[in-house]
C-alpha cells in the first residue's frame, strides 16, 4: 500500500510539473509575441469614410510581415505631430475624403522623413486600388524597419496638411418656404441655382446664383381683385464647418431682387378696369442649416432663417376708399431645401 500510495504521488507531482512548465513557455511566448509587436508598431490613421475591405487587407499584410498595425479613424484630415516611441516605425495617414484619389502619407517615425503618394480611384475604391494601397505601404514601412531612407526629411516634427482640392461645380434644385405678409402666411418658391465650391483648410466654401419661381398671391375685395406673382434671382455665399464625415454645419448669406408684378382686375363700374404694375424690392438674407452627403458627388441640405426687405410697399386699390391688398412683412422666416450635385 505504501509503494501505491508513493508512486501514485510521484505521478501527480510529475502531472503538476508538467502543467506548470507548459503554462510557464506559454507565457514566456506571449510575452515575447507582446514584446515583439510592441517593437513594430505602424499607426494607421484613415480620414474620411470607413472601407472595412482596405482596413482588413492593410491589417492582413502588416501583421504577416511582422508589424502591429493600429488603425484610427477621424471625419477629415488634420494636421497631426508624430510622437516619439522607441516601438513607433512608421506613421500612415489615408485620405478618403476625396473623390478621384485616395493621398497616402508614410512618415518614418524615427528619422523624420515623409514619403507621399496618390492613387487614383475615379468614383469607387476598388479591389486593384486597394492592393496598390497595400503594397505601398508595406514597401515603405519594411524599408524603414530595415533602415533605409524613405521620401523627403523633414527639418521639424511632421505636420501632415490637409490636401488642397480643386474647385468643383454644383447644380441645385431648390424649395423654399417663406412667411410674406398677413393675407399670404406662407409662399412657397420652387427655383434652381447653379455655382462653385472648393475646400480652403477645414473649411468648404460655396457660391451660387439662383432663380426662383414663387407661389402667386390673390387677394380678392368687393371692388376688386389683385394678383401678385413673385420671381426672384439671388447671389449667396456659405461655409460648411464639418461635423462628421458626411454631415456639414452651414452657415449662408444672401442678396437677392424680388420682381414683383400686380394685375389689379376692377369688378365695379366706377374704378379702373384692369391696371397691371411691377416692383423691384432689393432683400437681405441669412440662414443657418444642415448639409448631408449622400453620395460622393450628391448631397441634399436643410435651412432655416430670416430675410429683410430693403424696401416695403403697400398695395392699394385708388377708388373711394383706399383698399390695401398686400403689405409685404418687414422681416420674414424662411426654410430652404435642395438637392444638389457636384461635378
């Protein structure tokens, strides 16, 4: 009984030993796998809309040559400060937030050296963009790890800018709502204008010159009846201020001529039969809002806010008695919504 009980504890000893030596190597290797991608470190930084199939191929390709890609995402480029790490090899920037080109910003995190390059994309990042995307990187962060000079130095930490892009046209359809006066609560408009816009740092700046065809008021008294139709051509400017990748904060002002045109109908005997009139009134305007991308190139926006007439007129019929028919609002609330595309 003594030799069982004695080999029976030999045994278990020999079990523990070899359990606490099995979790002790592996230990030892995820400490040294830790160790290893803590030394090989690349910082991925992609502005812009996410592409999950680029992201993972990056990620693939980094990892199988022995680095540790760690991926960031922000809404737009932005100047950034390449922090100093003894386990930091390089630092990638992609700019997604560009329609025909992706911009890639490798930095040697050691050496202070930038190495930029484009890819063209036209209107969709696919597979054969992507593999060029991979193969630049993983080229340029291996020959840094090997200890080459890769692109330009660089006499200060690195500044990564946002890239300058070109002016693009834009075509709008546009509604409006607006109050007018206290026999019209709401007019409605229904116009389209046509401009230019372009980024100028974080900033995306436009310009567009409308028309507008508005909803014809008719007011109606015993003597007579009045048409009044509106048409209106405005020059306005706007800033969008990002918020996200797709959604922009919009701040606009405009100038606009009103042509306002009358035709007073008499429907009695003693006042003037038909008499037709116009007016030019010079307004003001201002309104805040919202604008969303919907695609790369189409984008549709919100507004609301109010427009003040230079000069106000009131309408009235010359008989025995004045009868006013219109008098316009010396400020009024307006909401604008349009669709628009970008070219």
């Amino acid at each position: 009984m003594r030799a069982g009980c004695v080999v029976r504890f030999v045994r278990l000893a020999m079990g523990a030993l070899v359990c606490a030596l099995v979790v002790s190597l592996g230990g030892e290797a995820d400490a040294l796998e830790a160790h290893v991608e803590e030394r090989e470190v690349v910082e991925l930084t992609i502005a812009g809309r996410t592409d999950p199939k680029l992201e993972a191929s990056l990620a693939e390709l980094l990892r199988h040559a022995g680095f540790s890609p760690r991926f960031a995402h922000v809404a737009r480029p932005s100047p950034k400060s390449v922090t100093t790490s003894p386990y930091l090899v390089a630092v990638v920037s992609l700019d997604l937030t560009r329609v025909d080109s992706i911009e890639l910003v490798i930095v040697d995190a050691r050496h202070a050296t930038v190495l930029t390059r484009g890819v063209p994309t036209a209107d969709c990042l696919d597979e054969i963009a992507r593999e060029e995307i991979g193969h630049i990187v993983l080229f340029a962060v291996e020959a840094i790890r090997r200890g080459e000079t890769v692109g330009t130095p660089q006499p200060r930490a690195l500044v990564l800018a946002p890239p300058k892009e070109r002016a693009r046209g834009e075509l709008e359809t546009v509604v409006t709502l607006r109050t007018y006066a206290n026999v019209a609560p709401v007019v409605v408009g229904v116009g389209a204008a046509v401009g230019a816009s372009t980024r100028v740092s974080s900033f995306h700046l436009r310009g567009l010159v409308g028309f507008e065809q508005r909803s014809a008021v008719v007011v109606t008294t015993r003597a007579a009846s009045a048409r009044f139709e509106q048409r209106s051509l405005r020059i306005a400017v706007s800033a969008g201020v990002p918020l996200s990748a797709r959604t922009e904060l919009t701040l606009a002002g405009g100038v606009s001529a009103d042509l306002l045109a009358v035709t007073t109908t008499a429907l009695r005997a003693n006042t003037e039969r038909v008499r037709n009139a116009s007016d030019l009134v010079p307004v003001l305007d201002a309104t805040g809002g919202i604008t969303f991308q919907l695609a790369p190139r189409l984008f549709v926006s919100g507004a609301v806010g109010a427009e003040m007439p230079l000069s106000t007129t009131e309408y009235a019929l010359e008989a025995e008695r004045n009868v006013v028919f219109l008098a316009p609002d010396a400020v009024r609330l307006v909401g604008r919504f349009s669709l628009g595309v970008s070219f």
